[in-house]
C-alpha cells in the first residue's frame, strides 16, 4: 500500500466512525489531529522512557502507526500531498549542510 491508498483507508475508517459528522465528539480539525499527533508521539517516547528499546514490540509498533495515522488525516484534511511533501524534503535534505 502506497501513502495515497493508506490515507483513502484512514477516510474511510473516521467516515465509518462518523468523525467528519456535524456535532461529532471527535471533529477532524487540523488542531484536534494536531495535538492528537503530539499525543500519539509522547507515547511513543513513553515506550522507551526508561531503555533505549521497547518492552513491547507490538505496543511501540502501534503508537507508530497512531502516530502515521494521525499525520495521514491531518494532512488530508489540511489538503498538504503528504508524498509531495516528503520528497521536496528530502531532496532540500540532500543539499543541507548538517553539522
């Protein structure tokens, strides 16, 4: 699965869910997924708080994909082509001096 087909997924999922519904408990905003990410991101530091590897692949292996999850959606909803995206910085990466 590309990044294109794994955000059509996540769309489908949160219309499933009814998230893009008027009065919905969980409005797709691009603060709400934004701070969702920052959350999803301190639990993936939380899993390795204390060592320097996860206790638990599986749990560490899903904080990530909440992690993507989250980035997938908000990028959709903030209309940014997240492939695009990584490419021009990685091909700006390419040329930086790193020190």
């Amino acid at each position: 699965m590309n990044l294109q087909q794994l955000t059509e997924e996540m769309e489908r999922f949160v219309e499933a869910k009814g998230w893009n519904a008027p009065g919905s408990p969980r409005p797709q905003t691009p603060r709400n997924l934004a701070a969702s990410l920052s959350i999803e991101a301190a639990e993936v530091l939380e899993q390795l708080q204390w060592s320097e590897a996860p206790a638990d692949r599986a749990a560490f292996g899903g904080e990530l994909a909440d992690v993507a999850l989250y980035l997938l959606q908000l990028a959709s909803v903030c209309g940014v082509d997240l492939q695009a995206a990584i490419l021009a910085k990685l091909a700006k990466n390419h040329k930086r001096e790193w020190q």
